[in-house]
C-alpha cells in the first residue's frame, strides 16, 4: 500500500498520535499502563467507527514518523526539544509507539 494514502487516513493519523502522545507522557509521568494506552486507543478507534485495518495502517504511519525523524535536522525551535525531550529520545518514543500499534494490530487485525 501506498505511505501517502496511509497519511491521509485520518483515523490512523489520529491513532499514531495518540500512541506517540501517550508514550511521551511516560517521560513526564513515569511508565503508562499498556492497558491504559489499549483501551484509550480502542475508543478512538470505535468512536471512529472501528474502521478494519486502522492498526495496521497507524502503526504504518508511525513508522513513517520515525523515519522522518530520523531523517531531519534537529530543529532549534522543536517544541519537544524545549521542554528538555532530545532527538533521540522522541525518535524511541516514536518507536515504541510504533511498535505498540503494531503489536495491537496483530493482536486485532490478526
């Protein structure tokens, strides 16, 4: 499947978002449930309908954030970077991410 038709799946965006979110705030909160993260991402999900293969295509979109961030130049004016998260640790986070979405998407997309 095409990157650009998973980015403009708004469902997926909003669930790779979301999981990018809730792992940032591990930085600041300490270690999350992975029980919280599932079932607040299963509402976004169904509130959205329960749109079939909307893991598989957020947990794409998170990949394609990580490697874009990979990719760029770290920005002075990195919002993120002002309140003391690196490059790198928002490139594990985007990763953790990622790989929490598609471990979820195994686990209901089969």
């Amino acid at each position: 499947m095409d990157d650009t038709a998973d980015l403009s799946d708004e469902v997926a965006r909003s669930l790779a978002r979301k999981a990018f979110a809730y792992h940032m705030m591990s930085i600041e909160l300490g270690p999350m449930s992975g029980a919280s993260i599932r079932d607040t991402l299963l509402m976004v999900w169904q509130d959205a309908g329960s749109p079939p293969g909307a893991f598989t295509r957020a947990a794409r979109v998170a990949a394609i954030l990580v490697d874009r961030m990979a990719e760029s130049d770290e920005d002075e004016d990195d919002p993120l970077r002002g309140l003391g998260v690196s490059r790198e640790q928002q490139i594990a986070i985007a990763q953790q991410g990622a790989a929490f979405l598609t471990t979820l998407a195994r686990e209901l997309e089969g």
